[in-house]
C-alpha cells in the first residue's frame, strides 16, 4: 500500500491542500506546530532528500518559494522556520520528503535551527571541510 503522502499526493485520502503544482503538493500538516503550518512534497515517492531527481527537487523548492509569502501573509506571521528531518535519526516519522513549512512570531517561544543542537562540535572545520569535498568529488 503506497504511503499516506503518496495517498495525499494522489488524493486519495483527505487533506487541506493548499496547492498542486507540477512535482509537488502542499497542504496542512495534521498536527500543526503553528497556524498554517504546511507540508511541501514531491508527487512522487521518495525517502531521502538525495534520492531526488534535480528536476523534483527544483520543483519542491519551486513550490515552497511560491507558497512562503501567501502563506505567512494568510496567518499574519512575521517569519518562517522552514525544514526537512530527513532520515529517521533526525526524528522523519514519515519516510517521504517532506519539507515543513512553520510561519514564526517574534516570542512564540520556539527556538532557531541552532537550538535543535545543543552541545554542537569541534572538530577542526579544515579537516570536515576536505572530507566532504572528497565525498563530493567521488559523486
Ligand atoms: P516528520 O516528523 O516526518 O518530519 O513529520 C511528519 C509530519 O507529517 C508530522 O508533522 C505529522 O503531523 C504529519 N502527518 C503525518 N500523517 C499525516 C496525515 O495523514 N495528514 C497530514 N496532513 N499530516 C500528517
Ligand atoms: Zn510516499
């Protein structure tokens, strides 16, 4: 059985959708963090942000620039966390991309991206930073 946001993206199974584009869906999440909090994903299947296929990753991004402003305005926001948990340690509970769409307000008591990581690192950034460009090299 395909997994609930292929049902969404396919309508199969109720949803607020807020919009349908070329390669990407938007609506609300179930269980929204803040008002207009919105789910942007790809029409398609796909679990890891690296699986995608540039053309639907260009569409995902489209879609989230298009709907950022509306949706902020919609809810009178002031700002927007906007972000992906993506593979299971970082807490994706559904194993398709989604990318969290979450209008902020100054003192609404939810903290920044930094504040997801508590005790960050030392590691020399020279070192980490050749490692990824060998890795990117190789791909
Ligand atoms: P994750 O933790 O995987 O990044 O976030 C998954 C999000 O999907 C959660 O915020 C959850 O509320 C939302 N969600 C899960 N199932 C459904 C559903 O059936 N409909 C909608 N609209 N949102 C869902
Ligand atoms: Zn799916």
């Amino acid at each position: 059985m395909a997994c609930v946001f292929c049902r969404i993206a396919g309508g199969e199974i109720p949803a607020e959708v807020i919009a349908r584009e070329d390669g990407a869906t938007a609506f609300l999440d179930v269980t929204p963090l803040a008002d207009g909090h919105v789910l942007v994903i790809p029409n398609v299947h796909v679990g890891r942000v690296e699986d995608l296929e540039p053309d639907t990753a260009a569409a995902l991004f489209r879609a989230v620039h298009r709907i950022v402003g509306p949706i902020r305005a919609a809810v009178g926001a002031e700002g927007t966390t906007i972000g992906i948990n993506d593979g299971a340690a970082t807490g994706q509970t559904v194993p398709h991309v989604h990318v969290h769409v979450v209008p902020r307000r100054t003192g609404d008591g939810a903290g920044s991206v930094h504040s997801i990581f508590p005790h960050g690192t030392r590691q020399e950034l020279a070192s980490v930073a050749r490692a990824i460009r060998s890795q990117l090299e190789r791909a």
